[in-house]
C-alpha cells in the first residue's frame, strides 16, 4: 500500500491489533508502537498466513515507520525513515542494518522495542497540525491538479468526437437529401 493511501488512524490501528492480539502474539508488540503515536498518524496493519505482521505508518509523509515482527514477537526489520532524509534499518540480518555508525551505534536486539517507542515518541513531538495541514494541501494540490489533466482530456476528446459527429451528419444530410431526389424523379 501507498504512502498516500494510508487512511487508518491510531486508534482504527489499535483496535485492529487488539483483535488480531487473540491469533497473533507478535501484534503485542506492534500495539506498543501504536500507542506510542500522538498526533495524526496514519497507517496500515497486514498479517501474513506464516504468522508475520507488517505495521506501515507515517505522520505527515515526513516520518515513515514499516516494522516486521515474526510469529515470535520479535522484530525482523524495522525500517524508519525521518523528513531529513535519514534512514535507519534495524535488522537481524548484517546486509539489511542501514544508518548506524560510531556516533550513533545499532542498539542490541532486547533494546530494539524501547528504540522504535521512543523513535514514535520523538517523530509525534516534531510534527505540529500546521505540518499536518501543509502536507494534506500539497496531497490534495496533486489530486486536484490530476483531475483537472483529466477533465481537460475529457473535453478535448469530446470536442474529436462532437467534430465526428457534425461531419457524420452532414454526410447524412447528403444522403438523405440526394435519396429524396432520386426518389422525386422516380
């Protein structure tokens, strides 16, 4: 799913964790991000038939977050994205981690949760509704701007067509006007 597309929100998040919770324990874990979401978070929640859950969600298209948890509850990426630019990959595998250096070293696996709380935490406090409403508009200019290209291919394909049809009944014209002739002289 888009990024654009993503219409759930917190508590629509919450509550879909809290039901899949009863089949799934990884979802527990996925609920302790969600709770951690102030503000207008939107996202998507998806679990697979293997027992895998994928949480999607991202406040005003600058902070993205998609989290991974295996049917163990534990993670198996975590990927968050911030509006600087920044990119950071938790993962078990060494060729999937991204954005970690000596400054600011991966934390260990147990710490991994707190890291992404408090990632959630940080991100909900730095977005303001003016962000929000900012972000929003500019969806909204793309739209708007994408309906009004089809609107005008719309007319311009119905002028091609209204031309067709004055030639064609022209022509019909003729032919009803040539056929009444010969009709008179028979």
């Amino acid at each position: 799913m888009h990024w654009d597309q993503m219409s759930a929100t917190p508590d629509d998040l919450h509550e879909r964790a809290t039901r899949g919770r009863r089949s799934a324990g990884q979802l527990g874990v996925l609920a302790s991000i969600i709770e951690a979401a102030e503000g207008p978070w939107l996202g998507a929640l998806d679990a697979d038939g293997r027992g895998a859950a994928e949480l999607r969600m991202h406040l005003a298209g600058r902070y993205r977050l998609t989290a991974v948890v295996t049917s163990a509850g534990k993670f198996d990426l975590v990927q968050m994205n911030s509006g600087q630019g920044v990119e950071r990959v938790l993962s078990s595998k060494t060729s999937v981690r991204r954005g970690w250096d000596s400054d600011e070293p991966m934390p260990k696996q147990p710490q991994w949760l707190d890291y992404v709380v408090e990632w959630v935490g940080y991100a909900s406090s730095e977005v303001d509704r003016r962000a929000v409403v900012e972000w929003r508009l500019q969806g909204a200019d793309r739209k708007l701007a994408a309906m009004n290209d089809t609107v005008e291919s719309l007319r311009a394909s119905l002028r091609e067509r209204e031309q067709l049809r004055d030639e064609l009944a022209a022509e019909v014209a003729e032919l009803r006007a040539e056929l009444e002739s010969r009709t008179a002289s028979s």
